[in-house]
C-alpha cells in the first residue's frame, strides 16, 4: 500500500471514527464507511459489496441512551480492507470484522467514561470563566480520540492483512471455521431484524411484517418496490385507521373554539407582545442550526450531552448575556446532566432560546425553570426520536441503500447518505425554528401528533422488515433425505427441499422470530451475534448446513 493511500485511509476511517461519536451525517454505517475505504484503496465495487453486506448484519446497531451497540465504522472499515488488501471474500471478512466490532465499542465505553469525562471537566472550568470559547474548543477536542479509536486499527489491519500474509494464516485455520463463517455470515443479518422489531414492538401491525415476508418470497419484486408498497399500506393504514379515530376530537376542539377565545389568536399576540422586546434574529438561530451539525462529538458517561448542549445554544447566550458573570451563569445553567435523541433536541434548543430571550429580556422567568423544561422533555423526545429514526427511518433507507449496493451499484451508498441526510437537516431546521416561535404551545402538538406518525411509519417498517428476511437470509440444510432414480437420472431429495416444500424461507423467518424471542428475555446482541457464529461452524462440521 502507498504511503497516499495510507494517508487517505488514516482519513477516511478518522471520518467514520468521528461519525460513530456524532451519529449525524451516517459516515460511521458500514455502507459508508466500506465503500470510503474502497474508494480510497482502489476496489470502490468491492467496498460497497463489503459494506451492504455488513450493514444489513448491523441494521438494529443502535445507540440508545447509555447503550453502545458494537462499533459498525470499525467493522464495515476493516471488512472492507480485509476484503480488499487482504483478498478475503466478504463472508470471511466480515466474519473476523464483526468480533473487532464488539473490541471497538469496549473501547468506545473506555473513552466516553475516561477521556471525554476529563475533557468535560475542562470545560466546566471554562464555564466557570465566562469563556465560551473554552467551551467550544473542548467540545471539538474529544473529535480526536474518536477519530484515532477507528483509524489506528484500521491501519494496523491494512498494514499486516496483505493477501500472502491472510492467506498463510487462514490456511492454517481449519475449512470448518473459514467455511462455517461464510456460512454464518448467511444468516447473522436476522440479530439486526429482530433488534429493530423488539424496539418497534408493536404486535398488532405484525401482520404487515408477514405480508411483506409472504411478497418477496413468492415474488420478484425489488427492496425498493417493496418500500413503495410498504408507504402505500401506512398511507391506508393512516387514512382508515388513524385519520378516521382522530376526527371526533379534532370536531370537539372546533366546537370549544366556537364558544370560547380562539387560542390561536392568543398565541399570535402573545407573540407580537414579546417581539416588542426581542434581540434574538434568524441569523442568531441559524448560528445554533451549524452548530448542530457537529452535536454529539462529546457525549460522555457522566453527564451525556451536557456539553454538546451547551456548544449548541452559545450563540443564542452570547447575545443575550453581555457580562462575563450573567454569561458564566447561563453556561453552567446548561452543562448540567442532559440527555435525548440528537434529532429532537432541536425542539428543546428552540424553546430554551424563547426562555432565555425571556429572562435575559424581562426577568420572568429563573434558570430552574429553563432547566426543569429540558429535563421534562428530554424523557419523551428520546422516546419518540430513538424509535422513529433509529428504529424504522434508518433502517429503512439503510434496507434500501444495502439492497442496491449488494451488486456493487454505488447508488446504494448514495442514496442512503442523501435520504437520511435530508431528512436529518428538515428536522434540525424545523425543529428548532417553529418550537422557537410557538414557544410552549409545541409541546402539544408534539404529543398529539408523534404517536399517530409512530404508528404510521411502522407499518412501514414491518413490511420492509418482513421482506428482508425473505431476500437477503440464507440458510441451507443439504442433509439427504432419500435418493430415487427417474429416466435415468439420480435424484437426491435434501431436508431443504422438503422445507421449501412447505414454505421456502421458513427457517430464515423462525430463525427470526427465536432471536426476537431470545432479545426480548434480555439475551445480548453479542451473544446472539456469537451463538450464531458457532452455529454456522458447528453446523458445517456436522454436515447440517451448507
């Protein structure tokens, strides 16, 4: 490898280290950063191949609240370069990739809970100067250890994994392991599947789960056919179901209108009341809005987003707080503990800048009471946003995007960034203005509206689900059963032909089915992860799967 390349992989995997730290713009999925890494070495087919293949494993590879799912920029990076510089094929690399993966979120835990604490600390003391700068620049810092978690084994591996030296080692390995992880790597992706239904967890629509399962299995009908007619049934489910129930009190609101003052108009004087004395702009807003592109580099163990929070809302404090002291006191108000889905917190951002323009402005309102608002709603828009997004919004255009790449198709990879980039700027845009404007009057509507969307984009979400498990599981049992002769020819009948008899792709959905039933009797990923690895070894061994 030349000494460009190596320095264009120290980037690139620094990229999707700080990615695995943000979760904002996706470049830590193994879709992205697979086929960065196969850009960047010269085989961008083989990268993509590599990342479809692992990102469907990691599909349900979630970060929720405290919880660190293993590290998926570290498994889709090596996979990608065991695939490429070590000439492995993709079932082998990412066989070894995803053990590396459960090593890389051990050393995630160790650096949010030591370094990023420590680094935190650094800016209480900045808060406690008034330096907002300080603050800023400690935010930023913990970006490196981030980067240098991924980077560093990356490029141990691309230096030590060249085709002679792998091959020496897995000749050495016996075909029972090698083989047995190809086979493995067939049917890992279900940990994914049943990961994200545990987290949906919404068992009267699992119906629609079997309907998209029964169509790709009975059809040829593409991932993102299927996706289309998965929006076409929450679309009906919404109209009939949803809709319809929601009538009678939206009726109900309109009459209690009728009879008394419209709040709206309320709102809207309100609004024009404190205009009057307002010194926020758009422009100050927009600053916020950068800024959050950059949100979660320095979540930490201690206090969580503390100090993401407080890096976010400084252009709205330095505008309103002119003195060092009111400035300190603003700073310290926010790098208390805090915590919710980075996609939501700009509704949290917006109402908080409406609070603080308040207090700097006419003194209604104290600190508590702003802080109090955050750790009211940081609870539920965590609830709303880890399985909306997380749940059903990434996987799906993760689904989508991993289907194409699976020919090495670039517009896999592409499309997944776009979308989910698209629909991560809308709400970090939106969500901050319109909750600035209205104030607390979002709150409600949040909480009216949320739940109906929830339910909606579920089905989605278990029709696509129920379509992966048919299309991209595969499970083999070459067992013979019996043998007969016809025109002349031997025919071998196998206990897989017998099963697809009944229904093909049934062990492929019971697989499923039994690590959703494992997850939820709290059985770790990992160690569903790992019983499956031995699975496909001991299975090959013995001759029950192939």
């Amino acid at each position: 490898m030349t000494i460009t390349k190596f320095i264009l992989l120290f980037i690139v995997t620094s990229i999707s280290g700080i990615g695995a730290a943000a979760e904002e713009y996706q470049t830590h999925r193994p879709l992205i950063a697979s086929t960065l890494v196969g850009f960047v070495l010269g085989d961008i087919k083989t990268g993509i191949i590599v990342g479809a293949s692992m990102e469907l494993i990691a599909l349900g590879w979630m970060t929720i609240g405290a919880s660190v799912p293993p590290d998926p920029a570290m498994a889709g990076a090596i996979a990608a370069i065991l695939a490429i510089i070590g000439k492995q094929n993709t079932g082998v690399a990412i066989s070894i990739a995803v053990p590396v993966a459960v090593a890389g979120q051990v050393l995630q835990i160790a650096q949010k809970s030591t370094i990023d604490v420590a680094i935190m600390h650094w800016a209480d003391k900045f808060a406690e100067r008034g330096c907002a700068k300080g603050i800023t620049a400690m935010h930023f810092l913990t970006a490196i250890p981030s980067a240098l978690r991924v980077a560093v084994p990356s490029l141990m591996v691309a230096y030590f994994a060249n085709a002679s030296y792998v091959k020496v080692i897995l000749d050495e390995m016996p075909k029972s392991i090698t083989i047995g992880l190809q086979i493995a790597s067939g049917f890992l992706v279900v940990v994914g599947y049943a990961m994200i239904m545990q987290l949906l967890n919404v068992n009267e629509l699992l119906p629609f789960f079997f309907i998209g399962f029964l169509i790709m299995t009975f059809t040829k009908m593409t991932l993102v056919g299927l996706a289309i007619l998965g929006a076409s049934f929450a679309a009906i489910f919404y109209v009939y179901f949803i809709r319809d129930n929601s009538k009678s009190s939206i009726r109900g609101r309109k009459i209690r209108a009728t009879d008394e003052k419209n709040p709206d108009i309320d709102m809207e004087n309100e609004t024009a009341e404190v205009n009057e004395s307002v010194k926020l702009e758009r422009k100050d807003l927009l600053k916020v809005f950068w800024r959050m592109q950059f949100y979660q580099i320095s979540w930490n163990y201690e206090r969580m987003q503390n100090l993401c929070y407080c890096y976010s809302i400084i252009p709205i404090l330095k505008k309103l707080y002119k003195t060092k002291d009111s400035l300190s006191e603003a700073l310290k108000r926010h790098m208390e503990y805090f915590n919710t889905h980075q996609f939501t917190v700009p509704i949290i951002l917006g109402i908080n800048a409406a609070m603080e323009e308040v207090k700097a402005n006419e003194g209604k309102i104290d600190g508590e009471v702003i802080t109090g608002l955050k750790v009211a709603l940081m609870g539920p828009l965590a609830g709303l946003g880890d399985p909306i997004f997380w749940g059903i919004l990434r996987p799906m255009t993760a689904a989508i995007g991993a289907g194409i790449g699976l020919s090495g198709n670039v517009l896999g990879p592409v499309i997944f960034f776009v979308i989910i980039n698209a629909i991560r700027l809308v709400m970090r845009y939106y969500g901050l203005m319109i909750p600035y404007y209205q104030g607390i009057n979002m709150i409600t509507s949040i909480k009216d509206v949320m739940p109906k969307i929830m339910k909606t984009v579920t089905v989605l979400a278990y029709t696509v689900m129920g379509g992966l498990v048919a299309r991209w599981t595969a499970i083999n049992v070459p067992i013979q059963l019996y043998s007969y002769r016809t025109g002349g020819k031997l025919v071998i009948v196998t206990v897989q032909q017998q099963l697809d008899a009944i229904m093909p792709n049934l062990l492929p959905l019971l697989l499923t089915f039994f690590i959703y039933w494992l997850l939820r009797r709290k059985v770790s990923p990992i160690i569903c992860i790992i019983g499956l690895m031995l699975l496909g070894i001991i299975g090959y061994t013995l001759g029950v799967l192939g």
